[in-house]
C-alpha cells in the first residue's frame, strides 16, 4: 500500500500515513496527540487544515464537514487518507496539557465475563494478550466478527488494570454489534480483537474543582473509570455521581457506588428514576441535579449519555453558573441514529 509523508505545520511532527490510512489514525499510532472526539466523523473536533497536497474527505458528513469547509482545504482527520504528501494544522489549539498520552494499537483477547447487568445492558470483560495503557474516560473498539464493523466501547475498569478491559454494553434492536453479536452469539472464551485507547474525556489529573459526573445508561462506563482512578489517586476534592435510568431496572453496580459512598466522605452517590417513585431520587438526572445545586460555580462537570441527557445537562449547569469551559461531554450515539443524519455507521450498536 502507498505510503505519504505527512507533516504537522506548528509542532513539525512528521509520520508517514497509508493511502487507506487516517491521517488521525496514523498520528496517534506514534503516539503524536491530535484533538479529536468520537473519531466517527460526527463531533468535528479533529478538524485539520490541509496547507499543501491533497486528501480523500472519506466518509465525512455534511453536516460535520460543509462543502464551504472542503472548498477552503479544511478535512476531517478521522476520515481523511492522503492522495499526496501533506502539510496540515489543526484548527483546535494543540498544547501540553500535562496529562500522558498513549499510543493507539491493535490487540487481542478473548472473554472473560459476560452477563447481564441491568435491563438490556451486558458487561463484557475482555483479558488482553498484552497490555493497553490508557486514560480514565477513554474508550476503545471492538470488531464485531465477520464483518469488519467496529464499534466503540467505554472502558469501565481503572487504568490501573491494563490487561483487563471493562464495558458496558446496552443493546440496540437490529444492531450488528448487539443483536447480532453481543446479545446473541458472543461467549465467554471467545478471542475479541481490540483498538484502543481512543479519545479525550476523563480524568487523568488533579484538578481544584468539585466534579459533578452526569450519566445516562451506560454513559456510567467511563464514569466507573474515573471514580475509581479519582478516588484512588485523590484526584478531585469532591465527587459527585448522577446516574440516570427510567426504572430501577435501568440501574447498575449501585452497591459498589453504595459502598464507595460510604468509604469515602468526599464522594456522593446519587441514582435517580424518570419513571418510578422510589426511595430514592425521581425525576430527569437534570432535574435532579437543578434541584441540589443553588450554584456550580467554581465546580467542573463531566457529561456522558444520549445526546438529549448531555444537552439538558449543559443547560442546567449553566443555569447554575458553571463556566462552559468546565464542562466536558461524551455523547453516545447509536448506529441507526446516525444513519438517520446521514452520518457513519460505526458507532456503539
């Protein structure tokens, strides 16, 4: 395969990338950090300047990638492969923000756990031949057999724990990877190839504010890394964790959060119902959270769920005064979602 020099025009990194290769994809496997987010073409975060030579847009969207935007050399570098040697800039700042970054591979493994954790939601443990670093709050693919589909999956355990990956894994009707694999043929020994790490939501330093952490479904998966790195590593002074379900059907590892919430004074557990009264919290987790907060300034939050839950929950706190600024959001998005839109297709489904 055809292989072209590639050229960061500020930070003068230079990698060589592969005709059927992402110019993203190639970066981060020299562990050379590029902004981007869902790394489906769909969040626009990893928008580079194409100063010299010429690219293949790929798969990108019109509504992420405009055809204003392709006239003016600008591509997506999640979705872009070269067709020429290249200078590119990113358009989002790229500076050191002191926290360590791991380089993207492909490994292997096979299934360790799997069951049934709450109403169609699975947890799938993976042991990996070898280890993958990575940061609390990432994510990682995985290749749904036979058909050369990945979809992309939280890690849900600590990075302490490298060589044993966690995820939660909520199905969707008709989905390749969860009605076709997950929830139907998937069993425990079976070898799963993995990508990873990708992504920048989490946390992976310490940091002076509060955190308010807003999960809907299994938005709890990179929530449960960061808690547990958090509180490990007394990283926050003070943690808060919403999860959001409609019944208590929809709720998971709320002992282990119980627990947590009982070992450690600065941590607050606080699951809430839309759909059932219970001796707990009811109503929308963003209502909820309204309702416990007469301000957030001087907090920080970290959303994860629906597109729907993480919008109203930006909404919310900057009702309360939260800086935007401190606000970080992992949207989950479905396959049949994004198809709808016009998007990609490989997304957690």
């Amino acid at each position: 395969m055809t292989g072209h020099t590639v050229r960061l025009q500020t930070l003068g990194k230079v990698t060589s990338c592969r005709s059927d290769q992402s110019l993203l994809d190639a970066y981060l496997r020299e562990n050379v950090w590029l902004p981007h987010g869902c790394t489906q073409g769909t969040c626009g975060s990893c928008k580079l300047k194409v100063l010299d030579g010429e690219v293949d847009h790929g798969d990108a969207p019109a509504f992420t990638l405009t055809p204003e935007e392709r006239e003016q050399g600008i591509t997506l570098a999640c979705q872009a492969t070269p067709r020429s040697d290249l200078l590119v800039e990113p358009l989002a700042e790229v500076s050191d923000d002191g926290v360590v970054r791991h380089p993207l591979r492909d490994l292997t493994g096979s299934v360790v756990v799997l069951e049934d954790i709450a109403r169609d939601t699975r947890r799938v443990v993976v042991e990996l031949t070898e280890a993958m670093p990575f940061n609390a709050g990432q994510y990682a693919e995985l290749r749904v057999p036979g058909t050369g589909v990945w979809r992309q999956y939280s890690m849900a355990n600590p990075p302490s724990e490298t060589h044993r990956l966690e995820f939660h894994v909520r199905r969707t009707p008709g989905g390749v990877a969860t009605d076709g694999w997950v929830f139907a043929s998937l069993a425990v020994g079976d070898a799963v190839d993995v990508r990873g790490p990708l992504g920048v939501f989490g946390i992976s330093r310490p940091q002076e504010e509060p955190a308010i952490l807003i999960a809907g479904g299994t938005g709890l998966a990179p929530m449960k890394s960061m808690v547990l790195h958090a509180l490990a590593e007394g990283l926050v002074p003070e943690l808060y964790l919403y999860h959001g379900g409609r019944t208590e059907a929809d709720l998971y590892d709320g002992d282990l959060f119980r627990a947590l919430d009982a070992e450690h004074p600065h941590f607050h557990y606080r699951p809430c119902l839309s759909e059932q009264q219970w001796d707990g919290a009811s109503g929308m987790v963003t209502d909820v959270v309204l309702e416990d907060f007469a301000t957030c300034k001087g907090m920080s939050a970290y959303l994860c769920g629906p597109p729907a839950m993480v919008e109203a929950a930006g909404k919310v706190l900057k009702r309360r005064r939260m800086a935007p600024r401190l606000v970080f959001k992992e949207e989950f998005t479905d396959a049949a979602d994004l198809a709808a839109a016009g998007g990609p297709l490989a997304t957690a489904s």
